[in-house]
C-alpha cells in the first residue's frame, strides 16, 4: 500500500469521526427540540412549578351568561388534559369560602370540580369527574343558585428552578473563581518549579477526573457543620454553591494556567527592565493580557454549575422550590429535569423544555462573554 492510499484512508476516518460527531450532536438537539418545543414559552419562565389550589362560591348572576364566565378544553405543561377558565366578566362576583373575602375568578387556570345546584338535586361536573368543556356546558346549563368551584393555577414553571439556578451560579463564582485565580497565578508566576509545586499540579489534576458525586458526599460531610451556622436546613443552596466552589477550583486554576502561560515572556522582560515589581508585571501586564483566557474559564465555570446535578442532589436537594433563598433547599435546572425523570410517570415534555432553557442560557452566556472579549480586546488595540 502506497504513502497516496494511506493519506486518503486516513482523511476518510477523519471525515467519518467528525460526520458521526456532528449526526450524534443533529440528533440529541432535534430530539431535544421536538420534545420540548411545545411547552417551550414565557409562562413557564415566569410561573410557579406547584399549582394553587383554590375553592370558591360564585352567586347566582341576575345578568350575566353562563354564570360570567368561558371555558374551553386544554392541556397543562405535564400534557394532562384541563378544562380552562379563558375570559371572567368584570361584574362576576366570587367569595373565597376559606376566607370568607370577596375576590375575583383569575383566567387561565383550570376548573377541577364544580358543585352545582339544579332543580332535582347537586350534582357535580369539572375535570375529576371527567368532564370535557362541552360537557361541562351542558350540566352548567342545569344551574340553579350558587356555584362552588375548585380550581388550580396552571404550575408546571421553572421560575423557582431558574432562580436557584442563578443565585447558585452567583455564589459558587464568588467562592471559586477568585480563589482559582489567584492559586494559578501563584503556581504560574510566583512558585519555583521544583518537586513540592509539581506535586500540587499533579493533586490538582487529579482532582478534575473525581466524580461530581463524590464531591457532593464531602459537601454533606464536611462543609455542612460550617453552612449550618447560617441555614437551619441540612440542604441549601449555600451548601450547594461550597460544594461546587470545590468542584471548580481544578478547571479554573488549569484554565487560568493555560491562560498565563500563553502571555509571551517577552511582556514581563519588558515590564521589569522598566522598572516595575513583581506583582506590578503580574496584575498590570500579564493578568490584563489573559484576559481571554479567563473569560473562557468563566464560561467553563458557569456551564459546568448549570450542567451539575449528582453532587447538587445532595447537598441543595430535588424538592422544587418555587421561592428559593439561599438558606433553603431547592433544584437547579438540571436537577428539576433529574427530578422529572426519576418518577414513575416521566415528563419527557417538561424535561426536554428544560433543556432547551439550558442550551438557550449556554449559548447567551457564550455570546456575552465573546462579545465582551472583542470590546476588551478592541480596547486594547
């Protein structure tokens, strides 16, 4: 076999890997998207995951059709079919039976029972009887006198989820991304390179192969004691941001490192020979000339947060809170879709919306950062 044939033999598995890596990538998006897209909207970044459940009794209108208010038949973010309350005449007037206080029926939630009162007795009608719109219709035209209706808000949002999310992203970055910074700039610029240094090295990459999950059994177990001084529950998103703080520290110091080593010695020869010190070339020239490189040790950062569940469900837990703080349990993003998969009936649809949610903020943060590059760069120049 001549050196020709070789050449085109070895240019075709090139062409065949990149091929099959590129289909792979087609494929796990289009699934993605085909089973997310029609969940995909604004509602479900602004509500709320538990749904509210309210119980009411509406008077008996002297004026109005069909008691004030329309419904029509629909299907809940978990693709469970509803009866949806669409439009409320203004003059309807409704009593919260827990509370006694007058209130007005909201749209766009979903009627589960309805007791009415007819002329030859109460019968009841809504979704757990198994009632659609039409038939719901129907009985409703039988109505004489008060209604009582128990309703649910929609749920099924990731409001919750996106905010842990963010406020996860925020403290694990404050732990972690100083502290990496600072010790690849120590082993970079400032320690000798000798046996104990090289040690440290090896220790750190070492650490970026240990599985996240491990990670997550050192949180519970050591940082707890210290996060439960300022939370009063074992899981919180503070303990989840410590725990990821370590998880990080190994990508981030490597990727500065890489970052350092990239600035031509030539620019700390230069800035010494005029005078400077040590940490004068260190944070005036060499830092500011990396810049580059820690913007992608940021995006790095920020993507392995969002991408993270084993060690989170550990230590923030797999309960969706709606009204997260700090101090309390709550799901990321790639935790809520674990949890949406882990029941027995899963949320293929919800979970492949998520994901989409995911890619979407990857992608932005991706393209922020690019974009602030540039403006430094330009700056610079």
């Amino acid at each position: 076999m001549n050196r020709h044939i070789k050449d085109k033999i070895l240019k075709g598995i090139t062409v065949l890997a990149s091929s099959l890596s590129v289909l792979v990538f087609v494929f796990i998006l289009g699934f993605v998207l085909i089973k997310g897209k029609n969940n995909l909207s604004i509602e479900m970044l602004k509500s709320d995951y538990w749904s509210e459940n309210v119980l009411i009794k509406i008077k008996e209108p002297s004026n109005l059709d069909n008691y004030g208010f329309t419904f029509v038949d629909s299907f809940s973010l978990e693709n469970d079919r509803k009866i949806e309350i669409i439009e409320v005449d203004e003059r309807l007037e409704a009593t919260s039976i827990k509370s006694e206080a007058s209130m007005t029926l909201p749209t766009n939630v979903y009627i589960e029972s309805i007791k009415i009162n007819t002329e030859d007795g109460v019968i009841n009608g809504g979704t757990v009887y198994g009632d659609d719109a039409a038939s719901l219709q129907a009985k409703l035209a039988l109505a004489k006198g008060d209604l009582e209706i128990y309703y649910k808000t929609k749920g099924g949002g990731i409001y919750g989820s996106l905010k842990a999310t963010m406020i996860l992203i925020g403290f694990s970055l404050l732990f972690a991304f100083p502290i990496g910074v600072f010790a690849a700039i120590y082993f970079n610029e400032i320690a000798d390179n000798n046996r104990k240094t090289r040690f440290f090295r090896q220790l750190i990459d070492l650490l970026a192969g240990v599985p996240s999950i491990i990670f997550g059994l050192m949180g519970m177990v050591v940082l707890y004691p210290f996060v439960s001084v300022f939370t009063q529950n074992g899981q919180s998103i503070l303990l989840g941001s410590l725990t990821m703080a370590v998880v990080l520290l190994p990508t981030i110091i490597k990727t500065t490192q890489e970052a350092l080593i990239a600035v031509p010695d030539s620019y700390r020869q230069a800035s010494l020979s005029l005078g400077a010190s040590d940490a004068q070339t260190i944070f005036k020239v060499v830092l500011p000339s990396s810049i580059s490189g820690l913007l992608s040790s940021l995006i790095l950062s920020i993507s392995r947060i969002i991408a993270e569940s084993a060690a989170l469900i550990f230590t923030m837990g797999s309960f969706v809170n709606d009204a997260p703080t700090y101090s309390q349990s709550a799901t990321s993003l790639s935790v809520h879709i674990w949890s949406l998969l882990s029941h027995e009936n899963p949320n293929m649809e919800l979970a492949a919306s998520i994901a989409i949610i995911i890619l979407i903020l990857v992608l932005g943060l991706n393209l922020s950062v690019r974009f602030l590059e540039n403006i430094l760069t330009r700056r610079k120049v």
